[in-house]
C-alpha cells in the first residue's frame, strides 16, 4: 500500500511538472486560452500571468516529489485544489458548448477541450484525492532505503518533463517542414502559390478578414505601404475566405484582384494568426513566420517605417500631419482594440506584387500618414 501511495503522489507531481514545463515558451496561445475560459480580465489582460503559470505547476509538482513527509502534503493538498479547479473549468466551457483548446500541456497532443479532457481531469483529481488520504511520499519511501535514492522521483519526473519538450520539438519540426512544402495560397483565378516563395525577397504578409472592422479601414492605406516598408522587404495582402467574400465588398474591391486568399485559413493557422488584421514576416529562417503582429495599430508599426513616410510627406509638401486629426484620433482608437477572430497561394511576378498595384493607385503618402500619426 505504501508503494502504491507513493507511486499516485509520483503521479499527481509529475504531471504537473510535464504541463508546465511544456506550457514555457507558449504565453501568447496559454493567454489565448484563457481568455476564451471566461476568467476574470485581470489573469488574461496581459501575458504575464501566461508567463508565470507554467513555473508555479513546476514548483508544486515538486514539491509533492521531492519534499518528504509529512510536509509534502502541503503541496499534494494544493495541487488538488488546482486539479480542482481545472476540472469546474472545463466542464463550464463543455457546458456552454464552445470550442476552446486549453493548453493544458502546451500543444503537445490534442487541446481540445471535450468530454475527454472532463474524464482526463476527474482521474487526476482522484489520484490527488488518493495521495492526500494515503499521505505517502515518493522521496521518502525511497529515501528510507538508500539516502542516494532521494532525488531520483524529481529526478525521473524532470528528465520526463524535458523529454516530452524535446519530443514536442522535433515533432513540430517535422511538422514544419512539412507545411512548408505543401501550404499555398492562391490568388483571384484560384491559382495556388506555394508559401515558400514569399521566402526571397522576404515578405509581409498581412492577413485580413472580410468581417472585421479594423481590416476594412486598414485595407484603404495598404495600397501604399509597398512604398514605405520597414527593411525595404515585400509586402503582400493574404485575405482569410473566398475570393467571393472580398470581390463585392466595398472596402477590398480595390485590393482583391491583387491579393492572396487563404480560403481554408490553413495558411493563417499554420502561422499562428488567431486575429485580424494580422502580420508576420517571413524569410528563409523562418519560412512560416516571425515578429507577428495582431491588431492594425501594431501591424501598422510593424510593416510601416516611419523615416520613409515623414519623407514622402516632405516631398509632397503636404500638411496632413495636421489635418483632420479628430478622425484619425478615433481610427487609431479603434485599430488598437483589433478584431478578434477564431482562425476566423502561378508565379508570384506574374501574379503581380502588391508594389505594382500601388505605382498605379492615386493615393498619396498623406493617406498613410493620417494613419499612422
């Protein structure tokens, strides 16, 4: 019976040392979950509770492994409070019917949560529920027959924890390699171009949505920002949806004969645009994307450089620094806030480039500026 408590007190402290030593590095898509949780505002506002999680899951798990009795109980009786809670958690979202993913072990298998994640938390509930009522601890047990085997349940745990990690990445980057060669987008006429191509030069790409706010005032200024790119790189529309969403829409009409549509969003999943408007940068290192932006004031600040904007400006002469302010005011506002959307490819010179496209647009640097300022 002893080796048998032992044994489920190992159990309730490594998983929580596995989930949050694969929850490291993955504060952006944890802050997503949680926001999609329904819990208070203060816990998802930014990324720092995100970021902090994962190393209080570690230290309790630790603390139920490595720590001898009796004191250990301190930290099996609060890690089944936190299995606790996890469990009312997901069993509130399966009620209210909603498609969450959770995180729980940071994209390593299936985050859905369902009914499974339901039976999945009731049994590490009743395994926690068992080491506080057996109250053995797995560092003593052993501890009491050679003090050499003290560590080796944190040990053990741990070198789990990091090969789960190492496993989680060379998955992904096979996983990786494998979008890269086969992702494309594809322009009006439905020809597919693969994404690798927007490798050289590298390229902006900014996606937007048919249905979001934002996007449909932060198209009208696209025409000319490969006019004013930060780097000098390219910069190339990517519309999530159907040509048939955009064509007729007033507001991309313009834009849409010259742009990329993602239309089974694979594309903007793959490269982790959970809202719109959206923009990452991709090169040949980072051929799925880096430096993501969400929202249109961060896009703006991503792809716009300032320096070559102020210069346009002072070329033209214009004063629309000052013009019309209260109305740029309040576009700005509204950019900042962003469009949150669920996740919701031909030769690219005969395609045409987003630049070609704005030689011949009559706009002006001053439209830029107004947005931007």
């Amino acid at each position: 019976m002893q080796w048998f408590a032992a044994a489920c007190t190992w159990l309730v402290g490594t998983v929580l040392i596995a989930s949050g030593t694969l929850k490291i590095g993955t504060a952006t898509a944890f802050r997503m979950s949680l926001t999609r949780f329904g819990l208070p505002q203060f816990i998802h506002r930014d990324e720092r509770f995100a970021r902090a999680f994962p190393f209080v899951e570690i230290g309790l798990g630790l603390g139920t492994v490595l720590v001898p009795a009796p004191w250990h109980q301190i930290f099996t009786v609060a890690s089944l409070a936190l299995y606790v809670g996890f469990l009312v958690l997901v069993v509130r979202v399966v009620r209210r019917k909603q498609a969450v993913s959770c995180n729980c072990f940071g994209g390593i298998g299936d985050d859905s949560v369902d009914r499974r994640t339901i039976a999945r938390n009731s049994a590490l509930v009743l395994l926690a529920v068992i080491a506080v009522v057996l109250h053995d601890s797995p560092a003593s047990v052993l501890g009491d027959r050679s003090a050499w085997l003290y560590a080796v349940p944190a040990v053990v745990s741990c070198a789990l924890a990091v090969g789960l990690v190492i496993y989680r990445g060379l998955r992904d980057r096979r996983r990786k390699a494998r979008q890269v060669r086969s992702l494309t987008v594809t322009d009006a006429d439905g020809s597919p171009m693969l994404i690798s191509e927007f490798q050289d030069p590298p390229t902006y790409l900014v996606f937007f949505s048919a249905f979001c706010g934002s996007c449909s005032a932060l198209v009208e200024e696209f025409r000319w920002w490969p006019h004013v790119t930060n780097g000098g790189f390219d910069v190339q529309p990517v519309f999530m949806g159907p040509p048939t969403d955009y064509l007729e829409h007033p507001a991309f009409a313009e834009v849409a004969p010259y742009a990329w549509f993602d239309v089974d969003r694979s594309v903007s999943l793959a490269m982790a645009v959970s809202a719109t408007p959206g923009a990452v940068l991709v090169d040949a290192e980072h051929p799925l994307g880096k430096k993501m932006s969400l929202g249109a004031y961060q896009v703006r600040e991503l792809v716009v450089d300032q320096t070559k904007v102020d210069v346009a400006v002072a070329e033209s002469g214009s004063d629309a620094l000052t013009t019309d302010a209260a109305g740029a005011d309040a576009r700005a506002s509204d950019a900042r806030d962003g469009d949150v959307t669920d996740g919701d490819a031909t030769d690219k010179d005969a395609q045409g480039t987003a630049s070609a496209m704005a030689a011949t647009d009559d706009a002006s640097p001053e439209q830029v500026v107004r947005s931007t300022t």
